[in-house]
C-alpha cells in the first residue's frame, strides 16, 4: 500500500468511500514534506487544493493589519485544511505554515468537488468540520472584543484542553506544545501579558508551565472561574505507524 493511500484511508471524511474511489483519489493527488517552521501555502497563492495532514502540525494564519501573526487554527494529522479552495476559486487570504517537521498530501479542487457531489456523507462531514472551526474562530473574536486578557487566555487553555489535553493523576496536560507568543498570537494579546498572566494562574494553583507545555492542575476551577461549563477532553486518536510504499 502507497504512503499516500494510506493517509487517505485513516482520514475520518473518507472512511466511507470505497477502495476503488480512494484509488482514484490517491492517483490525483501528491505528497509532499515539509520542514518546521515552512509555509505550506501563503496569502495571493492560488486556491486550486485541499490539503490532507498526514504528520506533523500546522497552523493557519492570517497578518493583521499591523502585520502581526494572528492564529486561526491548529490542523492535527488526518485533517483537512485548505478547504474554501472546494467553494471559492481565486487567491487565498489566509496562510498556512508547519510547527512540526510535517507531510502533506494535496488534493486538487476539482477532484473534492467531484466527491462531494458523489458522496452527501463526505459532503456533510466537511460541513461538520468547517462549522466546528468557524464556531471556534467567532468565539474567539467575541472574547478578544469583550473580555480581558486572562479571561481570554483561560477559555483558550480550556479549548486547547478538549482537543489536546490527556489526563493523569496530576491533572491534564497539553499535547500540543506552544510557545508563549504562539498563545498571543491566538488570543491577540502579547508574549509578555501571556507570560505574566500564566506566571499568575500558576501561583493560583491552576497550572503548572514548563518550556512549551502546559498542565492544567484544576480544570473543574479554570473553567469555573470564566462561568464555562467544563468539558472532558475528547479522546485522542490512536494512529499505528504507516505501511511503507513496498508492503
């Protein structure tokens, strides 16, 4: 089995096509990797892909208006990213760029198109998909807009805490590993608020930080203290390491 048609198999919107449909998809598409830290695609580039995550992560950005780096999204392995290129030919605005060593295979346009005219199920799980994202960005702008720095930071750490965290006697701990300033990107505050504000929660006994990772000791009291309904992490999904091209 081909590396690349064993991404698409373990991609939660493709888990129901068939083998041979999943053929034609792999035979349309290409991979490619991409050192940390490297644009995947970049604001005026054309908007003729989707892009699946195989490893590593990503991050999609947008520049404000003042030229900072604003975080809109992180993209985990057997994701889709990329995707208005399905709805809306032209020059993308946003962009996307690796925080891990990281592989990606590129779907064409069309060829998603072609599938989601085919299949309602794939139709309807990216619908699903981008609703979550959008939900996620509009919560986000309405906390910039209307609380302070803190509360902003705490409704982060919870959400980063249902996608990422897992559970130990301690507490839960983040997955994902950011930097202080990749935590201000997202909120729209910065690197020395987000120190100072965490440095707090800290001596509070709600966290613990070390370099790039984060241990929520309290989440039940975090999310009390933002009047937020505290919600389990969601299961992480177990990925065995990929067939090589000659099996």
């Amino acid at each position: 089995m081909s590396e690349k048609l064993w991404y698409l198999k373990r991609c939660d919107l493709f888990e129901r096509l068939s083998p041979k449909e999943l053929e034609r998809v792999e035979s349309r598409s290409r991979a490619r990797s991409f050192p940390r830290n490297t644009p995947v695609y970049l604001p005026l580039d054309a908007a003729d892909s989707v892009f699946l995550l195989a490893s590593g992560r990503v991050k999609i950005c947008h520049l404000t208006p003042d030229g900072k780096q604003s975080i809109l999204a992180f993209i985990e392995p057997g994701e889709l990213f990329g995707e208005l290129a399905v709805f809306e030919s032209g020059a993308r605005e946003e962009y996307a760029e690796t925080t891990d060593p990281s592989t990606v295979v590129m779907i064409p346009g069309d060829e998603m198109q072609r599938l989601l005219s085919e299949h309602p199920v794939v139709s309807l799980n990216l619908t699903r998909m981008m609703g979550l994202r959008r939900k996620r960005v509009e919560r986000r702008l309405k906390n910039l807009l209307f609380l302070s720095n803190r509360d902003r930071l705490t409704h982060l750490l919870l959400e980063l805490a249902e996608q990422y965290g897992e559970r130990s006697h301690e507490g839960l701990r983040l997955r994902i590993r950011l930097s202080h300033q990749d935590l201000a990107n997202v909120i729209g505050s910065t690197r020395e608020t987000v120190t100072m504000t965490l440095g707090d929660m800290a001596a509070d006994g709600l966290i613990s930080v070390g370099r790039r990772s984060i241990l929520i000791r309290q989440p039940e009291r975090l999310a009390q203290s933002v009047e937020r309904v505290y919600t389990p992490p969601m299961r992480p999904t177990t990925r065995p390491a990929a067939a090589s091209s000659g099996s």
